[in-house]
C-alpha cells in the first residue's frame, strides 16, 4: 500500500507557475492535494495565507512543516526532495546549465511572457490597447528567438532528455503559441514543443487546462 502523499500545492490551476510544480510532480509520480487559491478563487490575500507566503501569490507548497514558495524554488525542493537527479543534475556544470534558463525563466521569459498574456487574456476585449500588445508581441518573439537557437541540435533545451529548464519554460512556450497573435516560424522550438506536447502530464497540466 502506498503511503498518502504529505504535500499541498496551494494554488489555481491555470497559473503557469502552479503548472510547472504540478506538471513535475506528475512527472515523478508524486501525488498531492491541490487548493484552488488566488486569480477568482481569492483567498491568496488572507491572513492565513500571508502567513504561509508574505507575497501572497501562488504557487505555495506545504510538505509537513516545510512551506515553500517562489516556483523555481519549489520544483527545485521537490527533484532534492524525491532524488529527481535527471531532472535536476547533481553535477554542478550541468547543474548550471539547467539553472541559468530557470534564472532566464524567472527574470526575463516571464514577465514578458505575463504582459502578452494579460493584455490579451485577463484583458475584456473592449479594454485591450493594440500598441501594448503588438510592442509585448514583439518582444516575446526576441526573447523565443533565443530559446529557438538554443535548441538547435538536441532535443530538449539542456541536451537530450527532460529537465526542470524544460518545466519552467514550456508552460509559458504553450501560451506563446496559442496566443491569437502573428509569430515567426521557429522551427527548433515547434519540434521541442511538439515533444514536449507528447508528455501525458503536459497535457494533463497545462494543455488541458487552456488559456484562462
Ligand atoms: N515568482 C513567483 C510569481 C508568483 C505569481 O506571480 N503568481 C501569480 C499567478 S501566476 C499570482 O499569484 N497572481 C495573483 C493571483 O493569482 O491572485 C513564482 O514563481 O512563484
């Protein structure tokens, strides 16, 4: 019998930051109970809440008496936690390797990546600014352009197997490319979206739950 799983991920589905934890955690076989919070769910605000994570954002991950918050963070806690040694290399070069496009994520990618996506998505029709949208358009092509090149040649973004660089980078890419925008042709990055589209708990976590 298997033991009942310690950890919570609070947080609502459709945050691409509750993606990343919830796509790993399927992908190494991890159970856990997920709380709907923030976005139209609320609750994110509450004291309770800022008690946990004083940002009061989402994703935060409660395993026993160990909060975690910050994404990165906590798929970085979970390969540590359950030896995901593939996902996250012992080896400090490689380890590097991986780390620098979470870094990329988090810095650069991301917040991009956010103001495309909330002018069009969280923004009601009537209200969307066409120049905000093309400049944030643009810009997201710059920055998809380096990850384009950065896949010439293998398969994933840091060589030829699955990673967390690849957990932090293909929830925001699934956006990019359903996004009703105009975008160049990226041929390396379709091939890898493609792949990375063939992961049951891709679809799972972040193709089956849409753009919302
Ligand atoms: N750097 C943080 C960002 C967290 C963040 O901004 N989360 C968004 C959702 S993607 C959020 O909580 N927004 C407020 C809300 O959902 O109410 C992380 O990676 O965990």
């Amino acid at each position: 019998m298997t033991s009942p799983s310690t950890l919570t991920v609070l947080g609502r589905a459709n945050s691409s930051n509750v993606q990343k934890v919830m796509w790993l955690l399927a992908e190494i076989g991890q159970s856990c109970h997920r709380v709907d919070m923030g976005g139209a769910f609320g609750g994110n605000r509450e004291p309770e809440y800022l008690k946990k994570n004083p940002h009061g954002v989402v994703p935060t991950l409660i395993d026993l008496e160990t909060v975690v918050w910050e994404s990165n963070t906590i798929v970085r806690y979970l390969c540590n936690r359950f030896n995901a040694r593939a996902l996250y290399p012992d080896d400090v070069a490689r380890r590097a390797m991986v780390e620098r496009w979470m870094d990329w994520q988090l810095s650069t990618l991301g917040p991009a990546n956010a103001q495309l996506f909330q002018s069009i998505v969280r923004t009601p029709a009537g209200k969307r600014v066409q120049e905000l949208i093309d400049g944030y358009r643009d810009r997201n092509a710059t920055l998809f352009a380096v990850l384009d090149q950065a896949l010439d040649g293998h398969d994933y973004v840091e060589g030829n197997s699955l990673t967390l660089a690849d957990i932090v980078l293909a929830p925001l890419t699934y956006r990019w490319f359903e996004l009703p925008i105009e975008r160049p042709q990226y041929t390396h990055l379709r091939r890898w979206y493609d792949l990375i589209c063939q992961r049951p708990a891709f679809q799972e976590h972040v193709v089956g739950v849409g753009l919302s």
